[in-house]
C-alpha cells in the first residue's frame, strides 16, 4: 500500500557528510509523521529524528546540532543530512511514515563511518 525507497547511504570518514533520501509512494495521506531510524549491530533500532507534516521536528540526543530532517510533502520525501559524522553514527538508516495509525518501513540503507 505504501512504498518507501531510500537513498544516499555509503562509506565516509569521520567528520564527513552524507544525505540521506526516501521517497514514498503509494497511498500516502495528507497527515503523517515520517523519519528516520537506524540500526547498529547488536542494537535495537531507535529514532534518529521525525518531522510531522507541518515542519515541527524531534532529533535523538546524539544528534542533535549535526543531523537536519526535511520533508518535501509535494514529493511525499523526506531527508536526512548528516554532518560531522561519528564512527558510533554507523548503522543501517530506515526511512518510516505512519498514517492512519499504521506504519511502514523502508528496505535500510547502510551508512559506515570510518575512523
């Protein structure tokens, strides 16, 4: 019913950048939440950060001042740009949206940061 397809993952150094994009497709809903949550080895998956359809956004403390979410609501897409990459930010990065009180996932994108 709702398709999310990720982009932009790779390999950087520390203190690199990357930019990370999902598109939706599908029936997609005026009102949702979409974001961003990421994976380490051995870790339980949490949220990196979330933006509601109107712009107002929530960032996970280790990330806060380094990772900017943004939303396209015309292109049903969502990003996340990643400054001053951290060894520790190296996980896989799913994008997500949640409407009508179900939510759906995209396939991961692994992001490596290497020291």
């Amino acid at each position: 019913q709702v398709q999310l397809v990720e982009s932009g993952g790779g390999l950087v150094q520390a203190g690199g950048s990357l930019r990370l994009s999902c598109a939706a497709s599908g029936s997609i809903f005026s009102n949702n939440l979409m974001g961003w949550y990421r994976q380490a080895p051995g870790k339980q998956r949490e949220l990196v950060a979330n933006i509601i359809s109107g712009g107002s956004t929530n960032y996970a403390d280790s990330v806060k001042g380094r990772f900017t979410i943004s939303r396209d609501n015309a292109k049903n897409a969502v990003y996340l740009q990643m400054n001053s990459l951290k060894p520790e930010d190296t996980a896989v990065y799913y994008c997500s949206v949640l409407q009508r009180g179900s939510p759906y996932w995209g396939q991961g994108t692994q992001v490596t940061v290497s020291s």
